[in-house]
C-alpha cells in the first residue's frame, strides 16, 4: 500500500516524516532501479557484524537502523526481510582485557574456531551472539541470520569465489587505483588488509601479494600464510604458514579453507543475497573505504549494483573513550536494557539521524531520560500532536513482529521509584507499597529503577538512612527549629493516611514554614517563607540521612514509613 493510500486511510492528510521514512523511500527507490522499474518480490535490508567481543551500544546502531528501515518499509505493505550475517569467519585479532593471555594463541583463526573462555557457548563467536540475540529480543527485532562460517565451509559461494580469483586483475586496478592516493585522512591499505597474505615466491608475486582470497592453514588453523603459487586450470592455491612452517596446496574448487578478503567479500554479497539497503560506519564511506571500493567492484566482478547506503556515527557512552569490542567492559545492549525499557533504548536511536553521533549516560542522565520519555508519552496520546517526535515515540513503542513493547501499567516516574529504592536500599516490595501501586503494574520499570541505584549510582551519591536519631542535634535545635518539627510531627500521621500519601506530605512539608509563620497550607509562600524552607528542609536532610541534600522530601518520608520517620525526628 502507498504510504498516500495510508494517511487517507487513517484519516489524515500527511503523516509526519523523519529520517527512517526518507531512508526507506531512498532504499525503495533503489531497489526499483535495479530490478528494471518496478519493486523486487522481496526487498533485503542487510546488517552484519562480526562478533569479535561484546557487541556494544555503538554495534547496535547497525542492528537498528536496518531495523526502524525495515519496519517502515513492511508498513507500507510491502515484503521486506532483515537479512543480518555473523561474520563469524573473520579472524580473530586480538585477546580483550579480562581474556586469559594464553588465548593469544588463537590469533589468526576463525572466530568459530577459536574455544569460549568460559566453556558456556561453543565457540568464541557464539559467546558474544547470545547475549545481543536476548537483548535483540528484548526490542522485538526481528532478523533472518546468516551464518558465515557455515556458508564458506559448506562452499557456497564457491562460485563467487573463483569468479574473484578469475577476475583478481580487474580488482587489483580498483584497488590500486585507492591505494595509490590517499585523500582526506583515509589510510593507504596495507597488503595484509587488502589480502591477508604475504608476499608470495613464485614468478606470478604481484598476483599472489594482492590475491583475492585467504585460507585458513590446514595445519594450525591460522591465516598467518605465504603465498607460493596458484594454478588456474586446477585452481590448487599453495602456501606456507609463517607459524606453524607448514606447507599445503588447497584447491579452491573443492576445499573450502578461506575465505575472501573483507573489500571484495562484502560486494560479493551484496549480490549473491540481492541486498537493497546496507548501512555503515561512517568510516565505511570514505575515500577508499569498503563500500566506495565495493561499489567501484560489485558491476565489473559480481554483475550486481551496490545498495543503497547511509552512514551512521558512533554511539558512545559519557565518560568513556570510542567504544571498541576488542577492550573489555564495553556497555552492551542488555547491559543498557538493565536500566531502561526497550522502547527507550529504541528511541534513543530512532529519534536521531545515523550520521549524529550521541552518548548514552548511564548516570544521573537517565533521571532526566525518563521524565523526557513520559512527557512524550503523554504527548503522542493526543492525535493532533502527531508529528515526527511522536513518530520516533511510535518507532520505539511498538514493532510488526513484537507488538506493542512492554511499559508499566502504572507510569510512576522513574525519578521517584529511584529515589524511594534508594532510601529502602532497592526493596521493590517496599517500593511498590510507597508509591501504592503492585509490583506487577510498576515493571518492567521497578526492577530498572532498583538496578539502577544500587549497581549505577555511586555509592558517594547513595542515601543513607540514619539507624536512630541524631539525639545531640535534637537536643541542641533552636527555638525555631523546634517549632518546625513540632508543626511537622503533630500533623504526619494524617498525612500518611491521606489516599494519597505522597501529595499529602509534599504539602505538609512545604507548609510546615508556612504554618510557623501564622499562615495556611494553602497560602502562597512568602520570600521569609521560602527563606525558611530552604533553612528547613535543611534541618530535615541533616535529622534524616545525616546530609545536606538528598532525593526529594516527601519520597523519602513515604519511603521511611511514619514510624521510622518518628523516631529520627523525637529525641
């Protein structure tokens, strides 16, 4: 269905646009093009990534943003898949911080070939898979995977392979063509990023220094290999490996031992699985990059035609350097998802465009990315807000496969849920009874804010409850003071059995001043009331949690509960 046949369906005269939807007319556009003017029976949005170490917040902008493309293009009533491939063949560079260095020894080998640390999953592929899989499920994302381990062992793309091999002069003048300038910082591609190999012995050296392919060495498993000759008629590939010193000839026809370099590899997928849209690293897109390289390869080698592309820039995390799964403790996906529910995770990357790089706060940021995410809420339930905030909102609320994503049935902010777990060291029991709604209704975002305070927050910046009053700073309260506390403590009983505890005690505690100075409840404060509520508020932090300043007063005196309250505030 057009997207014009859609908004007069729903009754409106144009739907709000944002970056998603000017993607998917690009990527459809595209892929009219390239099958003679009319849609494909199936449009591909490909990802892929290769799953080196934990897959963080700056990999998951690949995920999504195949995703909220994919998304749009099935609304509009047309058949899309989200194809995403593990580059699981690639190898393994380097041991992460944290990683026994004894696996220095697996350097060079497939990533499905090289053992799991923990013996949990069976392979070291597979141990950073799973977790970005949960979490991906987690978003209601939903994707066809492609193995490719599987599809270069089982010889699949042995056709593909040979034509690049056959063709290996054509892609040396493309890439020479890169390598022999470099233009605005891109660097000069080595030899062993373009092919992975040593320079080889024979009279065909130049042919065999920037050889399309890389085996794996049969004997260590490693692509540390020399090449010494290749045969075109038997198409027998011979190597050394500059580890183990062993010598095979592996036959590209019948023994599938490698595998393509990355620059060819990639184009030769685009048309082997007919891909319509691919993002990328913005990195990707410079000046003899892999997909300006690809696209100048994929027509003359493969007689396919490059996707539509858009760059995406990095996501980090404040505080931290460029994230890099090759280091140790990266923030992860389901790392994010202890601490914010799948839509927000979702909206912090559908509401920017891929090219504006932003960091995800783990810190006191989350406090105001709720109140943000609830005032839009708020916001999109009024039709005639819609607009392309609201449409971010809907991206991330809700998806084809999943459905509307889980929220709570009772919206508490996140700011007080936090806040009362801070004072009953992360109770969600004692939690839900203070802010009087079930557990149930409150999650997901209960067991988040408890996350949160206790495993997030530091310590230093943690509310600790006094274990009994403070009797020498009672004792020593000036005239004023005790008029306050006397005010406060005569009138909180009916406050906590007010039906709605925390509005009673927010006015009791505001009014406390008020009602020293012979005014009313509801009476305007004065500048000497607000002199004097600053003054008292003060008073209480310190009666309290033994501190000047701490989560919001009438949260913390419904979190202690009157009989606790009580006790820190008469000698």
């Amino acid at each position: 269905m057009a997207r014009g046949q859609r908004n007069q369906q729903d009754g409106r005269q144009q739907d709000p646009s944002d970056w998603v939807t000017r993607t998917a007319d690009l990527a459809l556009r595209h892929a009219e093009q390239v099958n003679g003017g009319t849609l494909p029976e199936l449009v591909t949005c490909a990802s892929g990534i290769s799953p080196s170490g934990p897959i963080h917040l700056g990999n998951l902008r690949e995920f999504l943003t195949v995703h909220f493309v994919a998304e749009e293009i099935r609304r509009r009533g047309i058949n899309v898949r989200h194809l995403h491939s593990w580059d699981d063949y690639d190898r393994f560079r380097k041991v992460p911080a944290g990683i026994d260095p004894a696996w220095n020894e697996h350097i060079g080998r497939p990533l499905s070939a090289v053992p799991d640390p923990t013996a949990e999953f069976a392979n070291w592929g597979e141990r950073y898979k799973a977790p970005l899989r949960a979490a991906l499920v987690e978003m209601g994302c939903d994707m066809v995977e492609v193995d490719q381990t599987e599809m270069y062992r089982s010889g699949t793309y042995r056709e593909q392979v040979l034509t690049a091999i056959r063709k290996r002069g054509e892609i040396e003048t493309v890439m020479a063509r890169f390598r022999t300038k470099k233009v605005d910082g891109a660097e000069e591609p080595t030899a062993e990023e373009e092919s992975g190999h040593g320079a080889g012995h024979d009279g065909d050296l130049d042919s065999l220094i920037r050889f399309p392919y890389k085996p794996y060495c049969r004997g260590c498993g490693r692509d540390t290999v020399t090449l010494t000759s290749y045969d075109d008629e038997t198409t027998d590939l011979a190597y050394t490996c500059d580890v183990c010193g062993e010598s095979f000839v592996t036959n590209i026809a019948t023994q599938h031992e490698g595998k393509l370099v990355w620059k060819v590899d990639w184009p030769m997928r685009w048309t082997y699985e007919g891909v319509h849209f691919e993002p990328g690293g913005v990195d990707h897109a410079s000046p003899g990059s892999s997909y300006t390289v690809g696209k100048e390869i994929v027509g003359p080698i493969f007689g396919g035609t490059a996707p539509s592309f858009v760059g995406y820039s990095f996501v980090g995390v404040a505080g931290m350097p460029k994230m890099s799964s090759s280091k140790g403790g990266v923030p992860t996906a389901a790392e994010a998802l202890r601490i914010l529910e799948a839509p927000i995770l979702r909206w912090l990357y559908a509401r920017r465009q891929p090219k504006q790089a932003f960091n995800v706060d783990f810190g006191q940021e989350v406090l105001r990315l709720y109140d943000e995410w609830d005032a839009l809420t708020k916001k999109a339930a009024i039709p005639e807000k819609r607009d392309a905030a609201v449409l971010a909102w809907e991206r991330a609320s809700a998806t084809s496969t999943a459905g509307t994503l889980p929220t709570p049935a009772v919206v508490v902010p996140f700011r007080m849920l936090s806040s009362v777990a801070d004072v009953t060291a992360g109770s969600r029991e004692i939690t839900a009874r203070t802010v009087g709604a079930s557990e149930a209704d409150l999650e997901p975002r209960l067991a988040k804010a408890a996350t949160w305070i206790t495993d997030y927050v530091d310590p230093e910046d943690r509310t600790t409850v006094r274990e009994a009053a403070d009797t020498e700073r009672l004792g020593s309260l000036s005239e004023q003071e005790t008029l306050w506390i006397g005010l406060l403590v005569k009138r909180l009983a009916s406050a906590y059995g007010a039906a709605d505890p925390v509005d009673a005690l927010t006015t009791l505690i505001y009014g406390v001043p008020k009602l020293g100075r012979g005014l009313t409840l509801a009476d305007a404060p004065t500048d000497e009331v607000k002199a004097d509520q600053k003054a008292f508020f003060k008073l209480l932090y310190e009666l309290l949690v033994a501190a000047e300043r701490g989560p919001r007063l009438p949260t913390l005196f419904a979190a202690l509960g009157p009989e606790k309250a009580r006790s820190l505030l008469v000698p």
